[in-house]
C-alpha cells in the first residue's frame, strides 16, 4: 500500500481530473445552452441546436456525480464544510442544473412561440448562471471564506449567499463563463450546419478573446492578493486541520510557480489554446477547435488547483483552520480501497463515453429536423 502522503497527493489529482472531465464534458453543454437563443435564428435552427446535446447532457453529468461522490468519500471534512456552510450557493447551483432537462423536456409540449420563448430564456439562464456560479467558487477560494473549525472539528461558517459575490469571484465567474461559451461555441460548429455554424465560429472567436482578457487580468489580481502558506504540517498525519501552522504572505497564491517555474507552462498553454481555438474556427477547423477548446478549460481548472495546493478550503478568519489536502482526508486504506475502485471504474466511464461520441458522430441534419418538426 502507498504512504499516506502518496495516496493524498493521488487523489487530489484524482479530483481535479475528475473537476476536468465535467468542465470538458458537461461544459459544452453549457456553453450550448447559454448561445443557443442567439445561434439559432427561428425555431428549427434552435431545435437543431438542442438536438446536438440532448443525447449526451445526462452522460455527461455522471462527471459531476463522480466529484461530489469522491470529495464525499475521500475528503469528508471539505464534503461537510461545503456542503453545509455552502448550502444555498450549493442549492441555486444545482436548481440551474435541473433546468436543462426540464426545460428540454417542456419546451416542445406546446407549439406556442410563447411558450418555447420561455424555455428558451430558462435554458439560457441555466447554463449562464451555472458556468458564472462555478468561476464565483473557484474565485472565492482565492479569497478564502470566512470559517472556522471547533474543538470537535465542526466548520462554523460566517456568511450569507450575497458575500460570495466580491469582484474577483465575479471576475473568476466570468472567466468561466467566457470558457464555456468558447467550449460550447466549437462544439455547435462542429455539429451543426449552415448557417448554424458559421454563427457559432464567430461566437467562439469572441469569446476566445473574453477568455483571454478576463484571463489575464484574473492572474495579474492573483499576483496581489494575500495568499495563504503551510509553515508546519505533516503529510503523513492524522486528518485533523487544528494541527498545523498557516501564514499569511502577500502573492502567496503563486508561491508553487516560484518554487516550480516549469509551473507556468500549464497557463500559458491554457492561453495558446485559446488563441489556437480561435485560429481554428475561422479556418473552419471545428473538430480541432473543440480539442483546443476542452484545452482551455482543463488547464484552466489545472491552473487554478496548482495556485491553491494544497489547500482545498481555505479559511480568510481563521487561515490556521484551512483544510487543506493534508488534513482532510479519509483513512489511509479508505484512500487505497477507492483508489482501486477508481482504477477499475474510471476507465470504463472513459471507454462507454468515447463509444457514445463515436455512434453519434456527424452533424445535426437541419432539413431534417424540419422535417420531422411536426413530431416533437
């Protein structure tokens, strides 16, 4: 069995490829979902749009139920924090994300323009407000939430939904939502038709450049925030966050690309894929677009979790009370047995996805979803 320290470090990795397989898989969804009132131009252009991600929306959310079934497994703690001091964030969150089935579902059961207006809207909100809420909690990481942990390990939190809305968890959000509009913009061009895609290149071109701006200067905010550092800790100890010494050090968050400048690699590249994305829409290269795009959002995440290590929640009241990867996981064999559980599973989600992909290659015939408008 590996050492304690080792089996952390896997499964911090574990969860961020797991946090990627959702930003990639479910985020073109999305991104879908918040254009697709704008691609689309009538009824049967949207109707098309939606057919290119109904088949695949609820595979794709077995990425999201993998992370919270890992961090409830194998990080307790961060699962008892979040999920308890997070709860109306947590609630409004998954509230946007029941709306897609519903609204795909709902639409179409009247033929009412009315009617399918407001579902239009409500998908759009539930992919935008989705992809803003997600970049608000990675950017309130940065910040550090105001919590602390009791003698009996409990997280007492000490704030409300609307304090989570500072202006670099909005910046963050909005990173976020420029990414997944660039991810969901390629995959409409790669699965759509004229005069569908052309649209879509275009949209992917502008948000590449949002993406590339609010990027930018999210990292160059990083670089001025007070960050947070381990000064004493013990890899292989027990999960107990009160043990441990945390300081506060301005520009502390880029403290792991100082001491690994190899680091930097991984946002610079999240920035080449941007620019390489865009360059290849408008070469009409969608299926390499879409490579380049789900690029974008993994190192993206990748960039984020590198700046935070080993924190996973960190504390603004009480820095000493942080969880980090250290101190707030499940047991040494909880952490192996599920590793092999992840080992055996994993692969299979892998390998049934790209099957699902591979059957539904090709584009979303327009004239033919006009032709069978009438059933829907």
């Amino acid at each position: 069995m590996p050492d304690y320290e080792t089996l952390r470090v896997i499964w911090w990795l574990l969860l961020g490829v797991l946090l990627i397989g959702f930003a990639v898989m479910d985020g073109f969804d999305l991104g879908v979902a918040m254009l697709y009132r704008f691609l689309g131009r009538d009824d049967d252009e949207r109707r098309a749009l939606l057919e290119s991600i109904e088949p695949v929306w609820d595979g794709n959310q077995v990425w999201f139920i993998l992370g919270g079934g890992a961090v409830f497994a194998a990080w307790p703690p961060l699962y008892a924090a979040s999920f308890s001091g997070l709860y109306l964030a947590m609630f409004l969150v998954l509230l946007t994300l029941i709306v897609r089935p519903v609204g795909f579902n709902f639409r179409n059961k009247l033929a009412d323009p009315r009617w399918r207006a407001v579902w239009d809207w409500a998908l759009f909100l539930g992919g935008a407000l989705a992809a803003l809420l997600f970049g608000v909690a990675i950017g309130n990481l940065f910040l550090g939430l105001p919590y602390s942990i009791d003698a009996l390990q409990r997280p007492v939190f000490e704030l409300n939904l609307f304090m989570l809305l500072k202006p670099f968890a909005l910046l963050a959000g909005l990173v976020s939502v420029s990414m997944l509009a660039l991810h969901g913009a390629s995959y409409a061009a790669l699965k759509s038709e004229d005069p569908i895609a052309p649209r879509a290149r275009r949209a992917g071109a502008w948000a590449a450049l949002a993406y590339l701006v609010t990027f930018v200067v999210a990292g160059g905010w990083v670089s001025r925030l007070s960050g947070l550092h381990v000064e004493t800790a013990d890899p292989n100890g027990p999960s107990n966050p009160l043990l441990k010494t945390v300081t506060v050090v301005a520009g502390g968050w880029l403290a792991n690309y100082r001491s690994a400048p190899w680091l930097w690699l991984v946002p610079a590249l999240g920035l080449l894929a941007a620019v390489a994305a865009a360059l290849l829409l408008r070469a009409r290269r969608d299926g390499l677009a879409f490579v380049a795009s789900g690029l974008v959002c993994a190192t993206t995440i990748l960039t984020a979790g590198l700046s935070l290590f080993p924190f996973l929640l960190p504390s603004s009241t009480h820095p000493g009370h942080s969880l980090t990867v250290w101190d707030a996981s499940s047991s040494q064999l909880t952490l192996f047995i599920m590793l092999i559980a992840a080992l055996v599973f994993v692969p299979i989600v892998l390998a049934y996805t790209a099957w699902v992909f591979r059957v539904l290659r090709g584009r979303v015939n327009l004239a033919e979803v006009r032709r069978h408008l009438g059933s829907y």
